[in-house]
C-alpha cells in the first residue's frame, strides 16, 4: 500500500468516526489546569506555566505497555527518537526539537543523570524501564537557569511510581510477542502509617532482528537481541506534619548485541550497568518550602567486539538545595545553590581519574497580576572547574486573554559544559575546551473551545548554539562551529465524546551549520542528519463500552538526510537522503470490570511499511505484542 492511499485511507476512516459522533453525550473535557512541576520545579498550573510543557499521563503510559520509553516519546509532538523504530537493542537519540542529542538533559524524578564517559554525555533510554514509570513531563525551550548543563534544548523529566495510600497494592504486567520478546514486571507499593514503599522489578528481552541491512541477501546475519533487569526502590518517610525524607535506587543491568557498522554484520556485544540512589528532604509551611536533592549517577559501559574489549566508566554526585517562598498571591520566589561533581574512571585502577565540579546558585522568580498577565524571570550564575564562568537567564510572559485563549513566549539562554570524556579523554581531548553557549526565544498561542473538549496550541521557536563542540580529525575536540535552528508546531486534542477522543501534531524544523574549512571561509551545512523537516502524528481513541479501549495511530516522517561513512573510500563520509514513509499502529485493551486485570494487544506497523531510520540498518516490519495487566 502507498503512503498517500494509507493516509487517505486513514484520514477517511477519522473523519468518518467523528462525524457519527456529533451528537452522542460528552463524558470529559481537557484539562485545562493541569499541575506540572518539571516546568518551575515546583507544582504550577499549566494556565500559569510559562513554558510549552507535554504531559505523558499514568493512563497514557498503561496504553502503550507494548512500547518502550524511547518509542512514547517519539510519538509526542516535538520529539523525535532515532532508533526507537529500529532493531530494539540499538542505541536510541533523542532530538528534542531538531536539537542534537547532547542538547537535552534527562532527569528522573527531577534530578539529572547522564553519561559522563560518553562523548556528549547523553543518557542511554535503554537502561530504564516504561513498567517503572508513573508519568513523563517534557519541557521544550532552553532550561539552563532551573538545571544548568546539558538543558539547551529542554529537559525531560521520568518520574516513577510513588507509594499509595493503600496499605497494600501489587501491579504487575507480562507480555509476550514477535521475535520472541517478553516482558515481566512486578511492584508492590503502600503505606503504613508515617512510611510509604514502592518497589518495582522489570525483565524485558528480546531475540531482536538483524541489525545491519544485508545488502548482498547472504542470509548469514545474525539476530541482535537484548535483555534488561531493572530494579526502582523508595522510601517515603513522614517524619513529622510538613517534613518527610524519601531514600531511592534505580538499578539497571543491561546486555545488548551490535553489528560492526552499516550493511556489515558482527558479532558484538554490549553490557552496561545504572547504579542511582539518592536521597529527598521536603519541607514545607503555609508560605515556604524548602527540598534538599542529592542522587549519585554511576554508568558503566562494556564493548566486546573484533577489536578487543573497552571499558566506559564515570559517575556524577548531584546536589540541589533550594527553596520556594510565597511573597503575596501575585510573587512566588524560588532560589537555590547546585553542586554537581562528574568523574572519569579511566580503567587504571588510580586515584587521579579526571574529574570536574560545577557550581550553580539559581534565582527563579513567578509573577502573576490576577487578571490572567504573568512571566516568569530566572537567573544562573555557573562556575565550572575546567571551562570556567557563564551567567544564563530567562524571560517567559504570558497572558491568558480569556479564559480559552492564552498567549505565551520565551527568551533564555543555555550551556552545555564540556564532558570529562572531551576534556580529559582518550580520544582527543582537549582540556581547554569552552561551554557551548545558546540563545533560544519561542512564541505561541493556546486555544481551548468546545467546554474544554478542544485544545489548539502552535508554537514558533528560534535556537542559536556557538562554540559546538565537534571532533575535527586529526586535532582532536575543539570549539567551532555555531548552529542556527528554528521551527514550528502545531497541535491539538479533541474529546468529541465520551466514545471518541483524538490527537495530532505537525512539527516543522530546519537548520544549518556554519563552519570554518581551515582557510577561513564559513561552510554552511544542514546540520539537521537523521532529522525530518516535517512530521505528522495522529491518534484516535474509541472506546465503544466502558471497558473497551481501542486506540488508532498514524505518523508521517518526512525525508531526511544521513552520513553514510564508505570503508571502500577510506570511510570518507557520503550524504545520503532517507525515504518518507507513513506508519500505522493499532492497540486494544480490555478492562474486567472487578477483577483488575487487563488483557491488551499491540500492534505496530500494520501494513508492513518499508523504511528506514539510519542508513545501512535494518528496521522493524509488522509486529505484535500480547499482554496482561493486573492491580491488585
């Protein structure tokens, strides 16, 4: 089948559906007061949230058990994952608006965690498990003045399961599906009287399909599968009325198989390992509250493949103090100092590994008039041991017209501090390095009608980064290049009734590179690789009777420009230009009205579309997935 008749197909099958849905009764409306915490780091209305925030629910997650974190996200407008439709073992990139993947920071829970032996330091979505999630926030726009490092292009915030109230309550999920993949996951949660506990454990595996693309149709390629086993524990301790203490650990083991490189098969393997514990301290009154946060981040990397064996080791200590005090109706304050501390272990069992510390005091101030005007105003001061000072601040006004229509924008600035990996490295390193320095500003326009039952958002977005970071052979890292972005989106939700709900986005994004080509001329180049100018996300909700749910999605990604790397010409680097393609999904579930469990089936890529992701690697055809999940 085409793309264009898929499209119509669907676009036929859409319209159809609401139009006979016109008149039945409205169940539910948007939300048009969502609270959020990942936008201002502390809970705030999105009528009063200055930034374009998207909110993955606990009902959204459990409708998509059939996916993983890196495949959610990359339905979400805004966000594409590269590699989340490709063989499940392989490495997932994270392009938060068109933005590289080092440009955006991760943070379970609210505290960062990275990579810090990696080459941008990004964090690996492999290593962490969708069963252990409660609810994903996004933030879109530079974030540097509430996190610091890495938050150019925004930040997404994991947060995971929480104790209930119930003394007792067990959940779990098993399913089973194409190329042999399972997944098995357990929790048990409650409290008991001033003490709340949640654990959760997951297994997930997979016999994968061949990586790399066989060109030649040899036949002889490998499967390249993988298996996780993931731990996340916490503590909720209420110590007396106002302060409580929550210890946690998120651990995860992971061990993946790899090819050696496009259209090229190998035997290959890769172990990693996430070691995150950490403490909260919240304290709060009627005007003030104060939340002390500290998390220590351990990653380490095994690659075994034709060349040996090499080891990635690093760890980060993150510490957060800061506080919010409540002026009047009209000034929320919020101040804080951060301290992060990164280091290298280079594998020679010494006591002077590389390391750097960064040091951060913040000052965020909300400011609101009552009759729907506000904005909110932050301030950074960062000293880093190695790359020196920068000061970031940012402007975000709003103002909601009406109760339906608002209107918001940003102006801010970002940095991206080097890694230890560059500074410090085997690989070409360079320890005088500088922070990538950003400007970002966005504007846009939030409409709601219908009761609430319509929401329209569309937002323009300029980013500017200078002194990135490149590897430039044979000098090794330097400062370089400047990179200029912009782009636009629009989405919207309907609930037409209490049958029917629908979903999409269309996201545009360009760009270019300016370089030098060492005679002193600037070279611009798309710097956009792997990244699609347009892309087109639906998704149709019906739910003929109460306990049926049957969701419907449908994306369109745009063509994109690769670098194919030819080892016939000395690996020098080839662009090559990826088909579009349109991609049609399907889940159901069934929920037993008294006994907890719900059965539920998915299936991704219905008409077996041909595509690709990267160039030279293979990705997945129609595949199907059967599961339960119970709450007991």
């Amino acid at each position: 089948m085409s793309k264009i008749s898929t499209i119509i197909i669907f676009g036929v099958f859409l319209c159809t559906s609401l139009v006979q849905a016109q008149n039945a009764q409205v169940a539910d409306s948007l939300e048009l007061d969502t609270i959020v915490i990942t936008a201002s780091k502390t809970p705030t209305s999105s009528r009063e949230t200055t930034r374009p925030v998207v909110v993955i629910t606990e009902k959204q997650i459990q409708q998509n058990a059939g996916k993983d974190i890196a495949e959610l996200l990359n339905q979400q407008s805004g966000i594409s994952i590269n590699g989340a439709l490709s063989n499940p073992s392989k490495d997932k990139g994270v392009y938060l608006q068109g933005a590289s993947t080092q440009y955006t920071l991760i943070l379970i829970d609210g505290q960062p965690v990275n990579d810090p032996s990696g080459a941008g330091g990004a964090f690996d979505l492999r290593l962490f498990p969708l069963s252990s999630v409660e609810r994903i926030e996004v933030v879109k726009g530079s974030m540097s003045t509430l996190y610091g490092s890495d938050a150019i292009a925004g930040v997404i915030n994991i947060i995971t399961k929480k104790p209930t109230n119930n003394t007792v309550q067990v959940n779990g999920l098993s399913s089973y599906g194409s190329h042999n993949s399972f997944l098995g996951s357990l929790g048990v949660n409650g409290k008991l009287d001033r003490v709340g506990y949640s654990l959760n454990y997951s297994r997930e595996q997979s016999d994968g399909i061949n990586e790399a693309t066989d060109a030649s149709n040899a036949g002889n390629f490998d499967k390249d599968g993988f298996s996780r086993d993931a731990v996340n524990a916490r503590l909720n301790v209420d110590v007396i009325d106002g302060l409580s203490i929550s210890p946690f650990l998120n651990y995860s083991s992971y061990d993946g198989d790899f090819d050696a490189d496009a259209f090229t098969d190998g035997i290959n393997s890769y172990e990693a390992e996430l070691i995150n514990p950490g403490v909260n301290l919240d304290y709060s009154t009627t005007d003030i509250s104060l939340k002390g946060r500290y998390n220590f981040n351990k990653v380490e990397r095994i690659f075994k493949d034709a060349f040996g064996t090499s080891a990635y080791k690093g760890n980060m200590q993150n510490a957060d103090l800061f506080g919010t005090y409540t002026l009047s109706n009209n000034v929320k304050i919020l101040g804080g100092f951060n301290f992060q501390k990164v280091v290298l272990d280079d594998g020679n069992n010494t006591t002077d590994n590389p390391e750097a510390a960064l040091y951060s005091p913040y000052v965020n101030v909300l400011l609101t008039n009552g009759s729907g005007l506000g904005a909110e105003l932050g301030l950074r001061f960062n000293n880093h041991s190695d790359a020196g000072s920068n000061l970031n601040y940012s402007f975000s006004p709003y103002y909601n017209i009406t109760e339906n229509v608002r209107v918001l924008g940003s102006l801010s600035t970002g940095f991206k501090a080097p890694t230890l990996n560059e500074l410090f490295g085997p690989f070409g390193a360079n320890p005088d390095l500088k922070s990538q320095q950003s400007r970002y500003a966005d504007i846009g326009l939030d409409f709601f009608a219908l009761k609430g039952r319509l929401n329209a958002k569309a937002m323009y977005f300029n980013r500017y980064i200078e002194d990135v970071i490149i590897y430039a052979f044979p000098n090794g890292y330097i400062n370089q290049n400047e990179q200029s972005d912009h782009g636009f989106e629009f989405t919207s939700s309907w609930i037409a009734n209490e049958m029917i709900s629908l979903n999409g986005f269309y996201n545009y994004v360009t760009g270019e590179a300016t370089s030098d080509d060492g005679t002193g001329q600037e070279v611009k180049t798309d710097n956009l690789i792997r990244r699609p100018k347009h892309s087109v996300g639906l998704n149709l909700s019906l739910q003929p009777i109460q306990q049926l749910t049957v969701n419907i999605g449908g994306s369109y990604t745009g063509e994109r420009q690769d670098l194919f790397f030819n080892p016939n010409n000395f690996y020098a680097s080839e662009e090559v230009t990826l088909d579009a393609f349109t991609l049609i999904n399907l889940y159901a579930e069934y929920r037993f009205p008294v006994a907890g469990i719900t059965l539920f089936g998915d299936v991704k890529n219905v008409f077996n579309e041909d595509y690709t992701e990267v160039y030279g690697f293979n990705t997945l055809g129609t595949t199907a997935k059967l599961g339960v999940r119970f709450k007991l």
